[in-house]
C-alpha cells in the first residue's frame, strides 16, 4: 500500500489552497501532487492517507483511486469492478455502499450503473471468499465506494474518510444555516491569516453564529489537528495498522500549542443571539478552543473592535433569507444577525451601506474577508475589493471579498462604486 493514487474532493475555488496543505501533511515534492476541477490527486501511501484525514482541513474526503478504465455500458462497469482485489481492502463482514457522479456520461441511469458496481464487489467476494458476500448498507455502511463517470471513462474509489471531513466531532450546536468547517477553513487559508511566519494577527468574526470560523481559526492557532476528535472508515480496512495510528495521534496531541495563562485572546467572535453565542462557546470547548477565543453577544453594526491595532475580519453574512429587527439581540430564528432584512433586496443594500460605514468609521487598520454569492456586494458596501476570490458555499458561487479599511474614507485608490468587471 505504499503505491496508491488519491483523489482528495473540495469545494470548487478550494484547490489552490489543498494542494500546498497536502505538501504541508505529507512533506512529499511538489511533482507528486496535481490540482484537478473540484480536488487534488497525490501519488502516495496508506500511511499518507491516514495522515491527510487527521489533519486536512481543507478537504472532503480521502479517496483511494482503486481502478481507471474506458467503458460503454453498464457492463463494463460490472467487468472493471470485479477486476479490483477487493479483498485486500475489507472483508465480508463490512457492509457496502456505492455512490456514482457523472460529467457528461451517456449512460441513461446512474442507479443501474451503481447496482453493476455493487455487483461487481458483491460477485467479486463470492469467488474469493468461498460464497460470502457483504452486505449492503444505504445510511451507515462501513465502506463507501465511489465510481465517477466522464463521456468514456470510470474511476473508482475507495473512501477511507467514512463521514464528510467537515465533521469535526466538535459542533453539536448548530443553527439553521451552518457553515461547513471546511469552507471555514478555506476562507481563512485564503485570507493568508496563518501563511507566514510571523506572529498572528487578531481574528475576528462579527457574525459568529454557533462559531466555526473562529473555531477553526483557534485550532490552526494551536496546531490542533482537524480530525483529532473523531473516527475514520480506514480504521476498519485490511492495511490499517492500529499501532501506527497511535503513534499518529500521540505525535499530533504532544504539538498542540496552548497560549500561556494570562495572555489576551488572539481570536473573537460576536453575534446578535445570545443563544448563538452560548452554542459557539460549547462547541468551543468541545474542540478544546475555549480559552483561546472570547465570544460576545452583539449587534455587527453596533460593536466596536474586540482590539486596538487592527487584525483581520472573517466573516460569511446571510443572503436570502429573512433576519430580525436590527440592534435587538434577538433570540428567534430569525433574529440573529440583528439589523438586516432581505440581504439581496433594497434593505439589505442599507445594512450593508451602514456596515461599511461602520467599519470605515470604527475599523481603521482592519481587513475584511466576506463570503457572498453577491457579485455587486462591494458596489452596495461603496468600497472597492483589493481582491475576490471566487469559492462555492455548496451548490451557491460565491465570491471571498477583501476591504481594507481605512478610517473615514475609501481605502487609498478605491473608486466610490467597485467595478462589475470580473478579475477572478
């Protein structure tokens, strides 16, 4: 298993930044890696995917490219999955499921092409385990199998991630509309917050809600590895050596950076619902962050900066959906942004003017990453973005905008209205 091909999935917009994270965990070369639409591909070892799953944050998922072939049918499907050594990956007793994805594939049915991969498997283990064949389970199977069309060919994974990476094992409090940690993840690798090596600056989230961003932000700060809390499906496969993932945990626990007591808090998150609030602080001490960030209740144009000096905002405000009164820090379903309304309507476009006006005002030094799928957010804000970074929140394009705030006015050579044309 030292030889093995891996496709690692994320968000569209994400490659550019899991391709040097992957470098980063494995301390393989630069040619072993190639970015792809939607993920990375490593050429690597079992040992690496164990290691990609427990500290990638960027990721979905850890896939093993198990076989790559053409086809024209469902048949050739079933004939590629019966030519993969199944056997040297699980046994009978662990249940199956198959998943398929297609780009273009001119098979007329996605379902009847999983059932022949599931076949293939199935038929595969009859031959070799004297008629004993696994079991298929839908909701929680132990492997998960993928194969992913194009107009002509067939790859096919194994999944050694089990759950999506984005679960933690650390939010158990939620609200309506969390964001995934790995988009939480994302927005702060691109906003460069922990890419160098001097000291970090203040991070801050004014709409927090149960906390990810500022979560995952004080994980990074304390080199807490991302899936340290949870398990893995490769715990159960043929290759997988218990002691060796001790080991792998045991290294990762001993590198965990805590701040001395006393010193003030490094990173800050505030929202309008108290009841948000109290769910990011448990799910803060559930990743063993809590004494690492301070969260407040707040209304976003209403709260003053956490520090003097300046730092770093990030922050991903709601879009499309109702929110309640502004400056009541409401407790319904709908109060926990505070002063807005329709995000993508008239009266969104004046929370977002007195936003920016309070940030102009307030923030002077500061720099702001906001996700949005709403290209004109800088022309509603009147500022102008120093970058955009395009991302996709699920099946939403959105954009990351940078402002650099400098008080009072526009920061230095921003025109009052952002330009429309695209610089992607």
């Amino acid at each position: 298993m030292n030889q093995l091909t891996l496709f690692l999935p994320c968000a569209a917009g994400v490659e550019e930044y899991l391709a040097p994270e992957i470098l980063q965990i494995t301390g393989l070369p630069p040619g072993c890696v190639t970015k792809q639409r939607g993920g990375v591909a490593v050429r690597t070892s079992f040992a690496h995917a164990m290691l990609l799953n427990l500290y990638s944050r960027l990721s979905q998922r850890v896939l093993v490219l198990v076989s790559y072939t053409e086809y024209r049918s469902e048949q050739d499907l079933y004939r590629a999955g019966t030519q993969v050594p199944w056997e040297q990956w699980f046994t009978p007793k662990e249940s199956i499921k198959v998943e398929v994805t297609a780009q273009h594939s001119p098979l007329t049915s996605l379902n009847f092409a999983a059932l022949k991969v599931k076949d293939a498997v199935c038929d595969r283990f009859r031959e070799v385990a004297n008629g004993v064949r696994p079991d298929v389970n839908t909701q929680w199977p132990d492997v998960r199998i993928y194969a992913h069309l194009t107009t002509d060919s067939c790859s096919l994974y194994i999944d050694t991630s089990g759950e999506p990476l984005f679960k933690r094992g650390w939010r158990e409090d939620k609200g309506d509309a969390p964001l995934k940690e790995t988009l939480a993840a994302a927005m702060i690798a691109a906003s460069g917050w922990a890419s160098g090596d001097e000291d970090l600056m203040p991070l801050y989230d004014p709409c927090c809600g149960s906390g990810t961003v500022a979560i995952e932000a004080a994980q990074i700060a304390c080199n807490i590895a991302a899936g340290s809390l949870r398990r893995f499906a490769f715990e159960k496969y043929r290759p997988f050596r218990s002691q060796e993932w001790a080991d792998m945990k045991a290294e990762a626990a001993a590198n965990v950076v805590k701040p001395e007591p006393g010193q003030p808090a490094l990173i800050y998150g505030s929202d309008v619902s108290h009841r948000m609030v109290d769910f990011a602080q448990r799910n803060a001490q559930r990743a063993g962050v809590a004494d690492v960030i301070e969260f407040r209740g707040g209304d976003a144009l209403q709260r003053m900066p956490p520090i003097e000096g300046g730092g770093v905002m990030v922050l991903n405000p709601p879009y499309g959906e109702r929110i309640g009164i502004g400056g009541v820090a409401g407790e319904g379903e709908g109060a926990r942004f505070g002063a807005r309304e329709l995000a993508q309507t008239d009266e969104g476009v004046d929370f977002f003017n007195q936003l920016a006006s309070h940030w102009k005002k307030n923030y002077s030094g500061w720099t702001a990453w906001v996700l949005t799928p709403d290209l004109k957010l800088p022309s509603k804000m009147r500022l102008k973005e120093s970058r955009r970074v395009p991302m996709w929140n699920g099946p939403l394009e959105c954009r990351l905008f940078k402002f650099d705030m400098v008080k009072g006015r526009l920061a230095k050579g921003a025109a009052p209205q952002a330009s429309n044309e695209p610089n992607d």
